[in-house]
C-alpha cells in the first residue's frame, strides 16, 4: 500500500493520519468528514487516533491494492475502498 486517503472526524485527522502511517507505511492524506466541523475532540486523542488506525489496518486486511480511499464512521466502522492509479 502507497497511499491511503482517509476520511475521519476532524478533531482526529492530524492525529489519525499520523497513527495509520505507522501503523502502515503509507503516505497518507486525510479528509474531514462533512458535518464534523466543530466537533470537540476526544480527551485523548493519540488513544483515539491509535483506535482509528487499528481499525484501518484490519479493515486493510490482505488487500493488494496501491491507493485505497479509507473512510472512518462516526462508530468506528470503516469501509476500504481500493482506488485505481
């Protein structure tokens, strides 16, 4: 995996990306979630973006892809989307 966009709650972004870079190896680029502007972040937010890229890595699974488009729920849930070149 190259590259992974991820789309999470804002106060997580900085965070989230930093965690699923490590986690993964990839370059990562994030995006907020539409409708999370404002949002409060979470008291802990390296223990939440830790949460965030475990997530993602699982749902990453043995996927053979370059660029995949990562997209956190609110409840945790994330869906893997492989992208094209």
């Amino acid at each position: 995996m190259r590259r992974i966009e991820l789309v999470v709650e804002a106060p997580l972004a900085e965070e989230a990306a930093r965690a699923v870079a490590a986690a993964t190896g990839a370059r990562v680029l994030t995006r907020a979630r539409a409708g999370a502007t404002g949002a409060e972040p979470p008291s802990d937010t390296e223990g939440a973006a830790a949460v965030v890229a475990a997530a993602v890595t699982s749902a990453l699974g043995g996927l053979e892809a370059s660029r995949v488009l990562a997209v956190v729920a609110p409840d945790g849930g994330v869906e893997v989307i492989p992208l094209l070149d």
